[in-house]
C-alpha cells in the first residue's frame, strides 16, 4: 500500500510540476517580451534624442549663417545707398543706421526691441476719487 501512495503522490506531483511549469514559463515569457520591448523603446528614444540634438544643431548653424548673411546684406545696402544716392539726407536714407565693423562681426549686435510695458504709469488701475466722493 505504501507503494501506491508512493505512485500517486509522483504523478500527483509530477502534474502539479508541469501545470506549474506551463504557468509560470508563460509569466517568464511575458516578461522576457516586455523585457525586449523596453529595450527597444529605450534604444528608439535614444535615437529620437539624437536626431533631435542633430536638428538643433544644425538649425542653429543655418540660423547663425543666414544671420551673417543678413549682415553682409545690410552693409552692403548701406554702403551703395549712400554711394548711388549721395543727395539723400542721412535721416531720409532707410540704411542711416550703419552697423559699425565691430557691430557687424560680433553675433551680439543690438537689437531695438519692443518692450511690453510703458515708461510711466498710465493710470487705468488708478481708482477715480472724485466718483467715491
């Protein structure tokens, strides 16, 4: 009798073996895809921030050329204007603002801006007293 106990209890385990076994290699699986899938979403984002950082590059080259061709441009103009118009006053040539050769060669020329506030206060948040009173 101890033999049959014996038998039963193998299969018995040896069934509860494999269902464990279909089971949890079906959790390995699912995490080895996932594993996989990270991976690739990783190195696909690792891609993307490459070519991200090659397109700034390069638009911050075509930016500063097009900025210095934009300079050679505005010199240019200003030096023929007043060449092939030397009747026209200073303050009625649009080109009266030269860039110096400092100014030209250097990225940081300035630049009027327009500002988004005023120099005083303009009074529309100010209460009227003279309704209170």
């Amino acid at each position: 009798m101890t033999w049959e106990y014996a038998i039963i209890g193998l299969v018995v385990g040896l069934i509860i073996g494999a269902v464990a076994m279909r089971f949890g290699n079906r959790k390995l699986r699912q995490q080895h895809a996932m594993q996989y899938e990270l991976e690739q979403k990783k190195a696909e984002l690792e891609n993307w921030r490459e070519e991200l950082v090659g397109h700034f590059a390069q638009s911050a080259e075509l930016l500063d050329k097009m900025a210095q061709d934009y300079r050679q441009l505005y010199q240019h103009m200003a030096k023929s204007s007043s060449t092939l118009l030397p009747e026209m006053t200073a303050e009625t040539n649009p080109f009266r603002n030269r860039l110096s050769e400092s100014e030209a060669s250097n990225d940081q020329a300035p630049v009027q801006m327009p500002r988004d506030y005023s120099d005083g206060a303009s009074g529309l948040l100010r209460a009227d007293r003279s309704r209170h009173e």
